[in-house]
C-alpha cells in the first residue's frame, strides 16, 4: 500500500483518499506521513461497490478527473500511472492486461453519477465497456496480492533475486 501511494503522489495528484473496510486505524498508522484521506467504507461488506462509492463521495467535488487504482497491484511503476494520467481526457482511461480493461483507471468528472450508482460485488469495469475508452498496456497491473499464497509468491521471487 506504502508503495502504491508513494509512485501516485510522485506524480503530483491535488487529492489522495485510500479507501479502507476493515483495519482503518492501521492504515492510518501506515500513511501517517503521507498527504492522503483514509476513506472508511462502513458497508465494505457489500462489496467491491461500496468502497468505489465511499471513495468518490469523499473525492474533491472540483476534481475534473477520478483515478481508482488497487494498492494490491504491486508490479505498477511510476511510469504506468503516468502514462494512464496522460491518455486521460474527456474520455475514460485504463489499464489493459490479460486481455481485459481493469485498474487503474481515470474516469472524467462526467462519470461521477455512475460511479455513485455502482452497487455489489462489482467495480467499475461495467463503465470501462460501456464507453469509448483510452486503453493503456500495463502487463503489470494482472499481478496482484488478493490471497495469502499470492504474498508466498512475491516473498519467493524477492529471495530468489
């Protein structure tokens, strides 16, 4: 998560909220030292939905655009979330890899209603095939940490370097 927020906050954004269910005040420790809004999603449970929505409520009204992005996809640089910021414009952008849109991805302030509107176990890949979408290559955002044999994975490959 440190990772992620420091390479986005490198890149100059005016607003950083990080979205939480559970363990909100170890996040909060975490990030101490980083410019950023913890963001508790209370209904969490619900899924995937509520915390975009959580996320969005709390984003600055004058925001032009809305990036959601995973902290868990651990193998996204600096550079690929530049990329995403420049193909971002009055059309959504995001990133593609195994042979889907997914996160990150930039929204335009257009679409806050429908982010809102999201409900359930679902993000917003529904929007990301509903639109013309800017599509960026990112190979790396398909690694990501979701179970506890996934983190076995990332700490066996850090040894073998």
């Amino acid at each position: 998560m440190q990772r992620v927020v420091r390479r986005v906050a490198s890149i100059g954004p005016a607003w950083i909220g990080v979205v939480v269910g559970s363990g909100a005040a170890s996040v909060r420790a975490a990030l101490a030292d980083r410019r950023v809004r913890v963001v508790h999603a209370r209904h969490w449970r619900d899924g995937m939905a509520a915390s975009l929505v959580a996320g969005v409520r709390a984003a600055p009204r004058a925001a032009r655009h809305l990036a959601i992005l995973s902290v868990d996809q651990w193998r996204l640089e600096t550079a690929d979330f530049g990329r995403l910021c420049r193909a971002a414009g009055r059309l959504p952008a995001a990133a593609v890899y195994a042979g889907r849109r997914g996160v990150p991805a930039i929204f335009p302030a257009r679409l806050r209603p429908a982010l809102l509107a999201l409900r359930g176990d679902r993000g917003a890949r529904a929007l990301l095939h509903g639109e013309r979408v800017r599509e960026v290559p990112m190979r790396g955002a398909c690694d990501d940490l979701d179970t506890p044999a996934d983190l076995q994975r990332l700490r066996a490959q850090r040894v073998r370097r």
